[in-house]
C-alpha cells in the first residue's frame, strides 16, 4: 500500500480511483465491510483502491480534551488497511481550511479535481464539510452532477445486544474495561505496543518480573489488571498486566507493566504488543506491600484460569 502525506495543495497522480472516506479509527468490523467492498469492486473494474483519512482526527483537532482518542496508532491503522489489500492511504492534513470546506467545495476540490473519484463508497453515517453538514443525501447528489458513482454501506450490528458496530461504541467498552465486546467490535483484540523501558525493579524483587511499556498518545483503558497475550519477535506468550499508575508504590506516571508465565529473558528495548483479554480487577491501593503480593499472586491464579479455559 501506497501511502501520501497531502494537504489541500499537494498534486496528486492523474489516476481514477475507487475510493472509501473515514477516519477508520480502529479498523472495526463495520469499517471492514465499507473496506472489502471498496477492494472487491476495485479489483472486478480494474481500478486502484484508495483511502481518504485525516490527520489529526477532526475532533482532535478542534480539541485537546481528544489527545487520548485514537483507539489505534497511526501506523497499526494503516497495516491493517494494508493487508486488507488497499493500494493507495492518502493522509490529508486536518486544518482551519478543510474544516471550513463546505460539504460542496469538499466534494468539488477533495474528491472530484484532487483524487478524480470514479466510485465513492461511505458508511450510512459519514458526514464531511464545515460543522459536518454534508451527508450522503449531499454525496448523492453531487455524484450525478459531477459523474461519480456513489455506495453507501449499511451499518453491522451484533446479533444478540443488536448494538451497531462503531468506534465510539468500542471507545466505551476499552474505557470500561469490556475487553470482550471491544474485540467481538473490531475483529480481533485491542492491543497497546512499545518498547519495552527499564523500570524501578520493585515488581522484580517481589518475584513478580515485569515488562515495562509507556502508554501511546492514544487511547487508554480501565486502570487495572487483565489477563493478557503478548507478541514478541513473532512469538506469542500468555501473561496479566497491570494499567496505571501503581498507587501502593507512589507511582505518579501511567504505565502498562506485563508479567509473562514461564518467561526470564531481558527483552529491554525490544517491541512488545499487549492484547488485552479480559478484565481482572480494578487498580487499588494497598497497605502494604505484602497485601499487595498476595493479591498478585490472586491475580496471577485467576488468570491462569482463564487461559486454560481458552
């Protein structure tokens, strides 16, 4: 997959492509099923794929209280899209200007005179243009008068609860810790990934070896401990973590420490992805530390429990 960095100004290659528009924040199923259409059809015409995306989010951009709103990082989004087989990830630059784009002038100097769009596809809810006042009914319109085909993707819900699949749906459920929803939501597990830091060794003298990762700029989840899966160099490893700020220690900064089961190496500096599996516990404060040994090791049991039952 190709990827281009584009502002408003950038000249893109003359070329007809079929392509989707979203942010795509977590790659979900419903995003998934805007995305194989958009690669099906692609292929069938013979025509190049396409992504049209936004960086930052727009509502991180129009406010700081959404700097922790990403449900993936940048890069992780576009791997997914990736092996999902799109050809092209154009990353438009989110600023005064675009968002001041009446849904016209959008359609006009974004889809039309920029990426000369020859098929659109947009989920039911996409909304684009100043104070997002454009809609499909807009998309529709224009499409006839400027010659582009128009689809629009009907929403995926669960059978059971009958929930749309949506990203501020899974939002909800990571910041809940409802680890099982968020993943039945996006496909797969939620994930955090980073290199793997040195910490204060205390979880090492209490026979309790930890990975140590600090938290990306995007979404966090409950504080607390979970059972979890990790990846390393292509291997994967089963373990519990513990998110936050380790309140018996005094700890005054967020992080994600990982123990894995039947594992001794020194893996600082390596890169470390953590799928989080299900909600053990909520973040406390103990006495002692000695309380808090005995609750790890609690922890520990329960999720080794989990794993066998999986």
């Amino acid at each position: 997959m190709k990827i281009h960095n584009i502002t408003l100004d950038t000249k893109v290659e003359n070329q007809l492509f079929h392509l989707a528009i979203g942010n795509f924040d977590g790659v979900h199923l419903g995003h998934q099923k805007i995305i194989n259409s958009l690669v099906n059809k692609s292929k069938a015409e013979k025509k190049p794929s396409a992504i049209l995306s936004f960086n930052p989010h727009p509502r991180q951009f129009f406010s700081k209280n959404f700097d922790c709103y990403q449900i993936i990082s940048e890069e992780k989004k576009q791997s997914i899209l990736a092996n999902l087989g799109v050809d092209h990830y154009f990353s438009l630059s989110f600023d005064e200007t675009i968002s001041n784009l009446s849904p016209a002038d959008f359609i006009n100097k974004i889809i039309v005179q920029k990426l000369k769009v020859d098929k659109l596809i947009v989920g039911y809810d996409f909304h684009f243009g100043k104070d997002r006042q454009g809609n499909t009914q807009i998309l529709s319109e224009h499409s006839k008068i400027h010659g582009f085909s128009l689809e629009i993707v009907e929403p995926v819900k669960d059978k059971d609860c009958k929930e749309v699949y949506s990203s501020t749906a899974i939002r909800n459920f990571i910041k809940e810790g409802n680890m099982e929803n968020a993943q039945m939501m996006l496909g797969l597990p939620w994930s955090m990934d980073g290199k793997v830091i040195q910490g204060d060794q205390r979880a090492r003298q209490m026979n309790f070896p930890t990975a140590n990762i600090l938290p990306h700029n995007h979404l966090h989840p409950l504080k607390g401990v979970y059972a979890i899966r990790a990846l390393l160099e292509n291997k994967s490893f089963i373990g519990i973590s513990n998110f936050g700020e380790r309140p018996t220690v005094d700890g005054k900064k967020l992080l994600l420490e990982v123990h894995l089961f039947d594992f001794n190496k020194n893996i600082y500096g390596n890169h470390l992805t953590v799928e989080f599996l299900t909600f053990i516990r909520s973040e406390k404060k103990f006495d002692n530390f000695d309380l808090l040994v005995d609750q790890i090791k609690k922890d520990i049991e329960t999720a080794k429990n989990y794993h066998l039952k999986k």
